[in-house]
C-alpha cells in the first residue's frame, strides 16, 4: 500500500471515531434531559401557596388528617349561602354513593345577593365505611348570628366565624379537628384568589367565612374556597326541581366529577373508592 493511501485510510478512521464520540456524547445528553423532565414531582413541591385560582381544587399539604383507610371530606359553609347552596347538589350527588345522607330543601339568604338560591342544608351523614362527611353551617340565614342565633357585629364576623368553625368541628368529632379548621381558615382568610386579587373571605361584602370544601386522605389535603357551581345558574328554580333534574344541570355534573376526581387522589394508587 502506497503512502497516500495509508494516510486516506488513517484519516477516515479518526473521522469514524469523531463520530462516534460525537453521538455518543448527544444520545447521553439527550437521554439525561428526558429523564429529567420526566421526573414526576416529589412530595416537597408541595409549598404554601400566596395565591390559588378560583374554582378548583388545590393540593395543599401532605397531611392525612383522616382516620386511617378513609377519605373526609369537611364543608365549611353557613345557613344563608348562596355559594354554599349551589354547591351543595354537587356534594350531595358525589357523598350519596357513600353512604345515607339526610337533608332539607332550603333557599339561600334572601337579602344576600344572587338572593334565594335553591340548594341542601345537611342534616346527617352515615357512612358506608369508606367516606366521612362534615358540614359546618358557622351564620346563620342572614349573616347577622352565629348558626345557633348569637348576634354577630358586622366587623367580628371573621373572627367569631374562625371560632364557632373550630367548635362546630371539634363538637362533630371531626378527625384533626384543629388543623382541619386551620388549613380552611387560612386558605379562606390569608390566600389570594388569584382571579379576585384578594382572599375568599375578604373578597365579599361584609368580610366573613364564606365558603369551603376540604378533601383529606392518605395522598393529601386539597382545598377549594371558592364557587364551584354559579349561584346564578339555579336562580328561578325550586329545590324540587333541582333535586328530580341534577343530571340536566351541566355546572352540577362538571363539579360532581371534580368532587369525585379528588376524592379518588386522595387515595393511594389501588385503593380509591368508587
């Protein structure tokens, strides 16, 4: 073989070899961001939230603060609410299928605006095993008492609203009664809602405990403080009527789902109820 041609093939072997160390190099990379992105979140990118959206659920804690192999789920709400009333179909159709619900046709405050809004007030919960149910009426029908008739000033309706939840809870032997109140207390009061520019509780007229539900179980805590269903969709109908009609209203379907949907990821994979 003549020199030239020795160095022909010298030269394409070290371009072989450049290639090679080339894609080896851009495979180990390509394979090292794809695993990084694909990296699920850990338990520690749960943080305290300065500001949550408006009509969804939110993770909010690691915390399991109910009994163990049960899912709670904890309302927060008070007699004349008209948040609380059009959500109440949505809860009521999720927790009939754990257990025996008892209830009482009711209308929202009728001074409060949207004012007399069809809706349930709770009455009893017995579960079937695997679901707790709470509901905390803290006002009463007109959000000038406590639910039992204790005048409340306008400017203490906050304040006295945090006790009486705390009471109420504690009286119904909710799981982790104090931290239960604490979590809806704190993320009514202290959290924006990013689309009202201020908390649940501030965002409304005259300030007070307004509206809640609380999801715990072995995956977590989720909260949502806001409406789920519009009010003002239910505007004009009788509780009769909703109640013999819940699957003709979309916003009581769509929020029954969302309902379910977290109660099933509170749960560990293999072990949700349904």
């Amino acid at each position: 073989m003549n020199k030239k041609g020795l160095i022909g093939i010298v030269i394409a072997v070290v371009i072989v070899i450049a290639v090679l160390l080339v894609g080896m190099h851009y495979y180990g990379s390509l394979s090292t961001s794809s695993a990084q992105l694909a990296k699920p979140a850990t338990s520690n990118s749960i943080l305290p939230q300065s500001s949550i959206p408006a009509g969804t659920f939110i993770k909010v804690n690691n915390q399991d603060y109910a009994p163990p192999g049960k899912v709670i789920v904890v309302e927060q709400s008070w007699l004349g609410c008209p948040v609380g009333a059009a959500a109440s179909w949505a809860i009521y159709n999720v927790i009939k299928n754990y257990g025996n619900v008892s209830v009482e046709y009711h209308y929202s405050d009728p001074d409060h605006r949207p004012a007399n809004i069809p809706g349930l007030i709770f009455t009893g919960f017995k579960s079937d095993g695997e679901l707790e149910f709470y509901v905390a009426y803290v006002y009463n029908e007109y959000l000038n008492a406590s639910y039992n008739g204790t005048p409340i000033p306008t400017d203490q309706l906050i304040p006295v609203g945090e006790q009486v939840l705390v009471e109420e809870l504690e009286s119904m032997g909710v799981p982790n009664a104090t931290e239960v109140a604490n979590t809806i207390i704190h993320y009514e009061v202290n959290v924006t809602v990013s689309n009202y520019g201020k908390p649940a509780a501030l965002y409304v007229v005259p300030p007070h405990l307004n509206f809640a539900i609380l999801v715990s179980g072995p995956n977590g805590t989720y909260i949502v403080d806001t409406p789920i269903v519009n009010p003002t969709t239910l505007e004009g109908y009788s509780p009769q009527y909703v109640y013999q009609h819940l699957d003709s209203f979309t916003q009581i379907i769509q929020a029954s789902n969302m309902i379910q949907n977290i109660i099933t990821e509170a749960y560990p994979t293999g072990e949700c109820p349904t």
